[in-house]
C-alpha cells in the first residue's frame, strides 16, 4: 500500500515485550520522552496544585513517567485499553493506571492536559476520539498530541504496526478544528530523521507481504551504539528549539497542542 491509509487500524499488544526491551536507550522514544516533558511543563507550570494530568493510549508507561515528573504539582492519570500494556506501566510508575475505554471513560472530574502521543493514527474514526478527548478536557486545558506525519512516508512497519493514517498538516487542523479544538501551536518534529526515513522507504519499499512482523519490528528497535547517541544529540537539538514555540521546517511526526474552542 502506498499512499493511502489502510482502514483496519488497531494495534497489536504483543508488541509491547520489545517496546519495553528497547524504550529506555532507543534515540526515537529518548527524543519523543523530551519533547513531550518540555511541554507537558510549560503547560501546567502556570496551574495551581492538583491539576490533573490524563495520557490516553499509556501502552507500557514508557510516557508516563516522564510526564508524572514533568508535572510534580498535578495528579497524573494513565488508561489504555490493553492490560499487556497496564501490566508493563506498573513496574514503571506508580502513577493511577486505568484500563478502558475512552467512550466510557470513568472519569468524574475533567483534566486541565490530556496527552495522546501516537494513538490516534490507531484508530479508525479518529474524529470521534477527538471528541470524546474534548469532552473530558477542562475548558481551559489543552490538548498535547504527537502523530506520524505525512502520507508519502507510508510503508510496510505503518501497516505491521496497525496504522490507518499519516497525517497532512492540513488533515491535522482540519479535523481538530472540526471536533471543537483551536491548534495553538503546530509543528513537524523528528527533522533529522525525515531523509532517513525517506530513503529507507524508497530503497525497501511499501508493501509488508512476506514480511515477519516480529522480525521487522525487532530491526527497527534495534539500537546502533553511535548511530543511536548521535541521533539522540541531534534530536535534543530540536527539543531546545521547539519549546521556543519556533516551527521546524519538516519532520516525520507532528506536535501540536489544541485548546477547546
């Protein structure tokens, strides 16, 4: 498939045994865990004690932890919808775990920061998420989100990996401005990665048949000594600049941060 998103989505929770083995040294989750603690902290630096704090889609707890120390002031929440991944987050954080459904959250207070970091491409009817996720944002809260950026960088892991999507900056706006959010700030991220990738994907292709699933995944979590500190320096870099509020000029995934309308 190439250039189109695939409609079945989801995600496999048998992955998450190698995304636990290889979160804490792999460059890109090192660099995603610094971006998201840069401005989960400017975010809520500003709110009196005992602000709450959801991630929606907390998987093992790779991000939660981060946030949990980001926001020492706040009550910080973490719900998926896999046990696998509830199982996983407990030996990472002590932070209130919580198994379940958005569309059936439990919640009865609302959240002044829901976090959703690279879930929503999961998800078929992404708009309804958006909405639901609005609905549980405090009035003055913002939304932090982080998703794959552009279709053209579609291949065979997108599709091993569950995804329905890429997103277009235009897509993004679009369907935030449609479920209620104004985008405060938006920007692509991971620009030292974006030649890298796109050269693999040319030089590999798009199609995952006849691929191992598990075998492809294991390669690309794999961690190259040099390699992996120099992309971690290099993407640190980026961080410094986006907390800025300052754009980069591309990148492989989106940040943005959206207030309810």
């Amino acid at each position: 498939m190439t250039g189109t998103a695939t409609p079945q989505g989801g995600y496999d929770p048998g992955h998450f045994e190698s995304l636990f083995a290889a979160e804490d040294r792999h460059f890109w989750f090192r660099a995603r865990n610094q971006v998201i603690s840069a401005f989960a902290r400017q975010l809520t630096e500003n709110l009196a004690p005992g602000f709450r704090v959801l991630e929606m889609g907390c998987g093992d707890g790779n991000v939660l932890r981060f946030l949990s120390d980001a926001c020492p002031d706040g009550t910080v929440v973490g719900m998926d919808l896999y046990g696998e991944g509830i199982r996983y987050a407990r030996s990472r954080t002590s932070c209130p775990l919580v198994q379940g459904d958005v569309r059936r959250a439990p919640f009865g207070k609302q959240f002044q920061l829901i976090g959703i970091f690279d879930v929503l491409e999961h998800i078929p009817d992404d708009l309804q998420i958006l909405r639901d996720l609005r609905e549980l944002l405090h009035p003055e809260g913002a939304l932090l989100l982080t998703v794959p950026a552009h279709q053209s960088l579609w291949s065979y892991f997108d599709e091993l990996s569950g995804h329905c999507r890429r997103y277009s900056r235009a897509e993004l706006e679009t369907k935030l401005g449609e479920t209620g959010y104004t985008v405060e700030f938006l920007s692509p991220y991971m620009a030292s990665l974006h030649p890298l990738m796109w050269l693999s994907r040319k030089l590999r292709g798009s199609q995952s048949s006849g691929v191992d699933a598990k075998k492809l995944l294991e390669e690309e979590l794999r961690v190259v000594p040099v390699l992996n500190e120099v992309l971690t320096w290099q993407l640190g870099w980026e961080t410094r600049w986006l907390r800025g509020r300052r754009e980069l000029p591309f990148g492989t995934s989106w940040l943005a941060i959206a207030r309810r309308k």
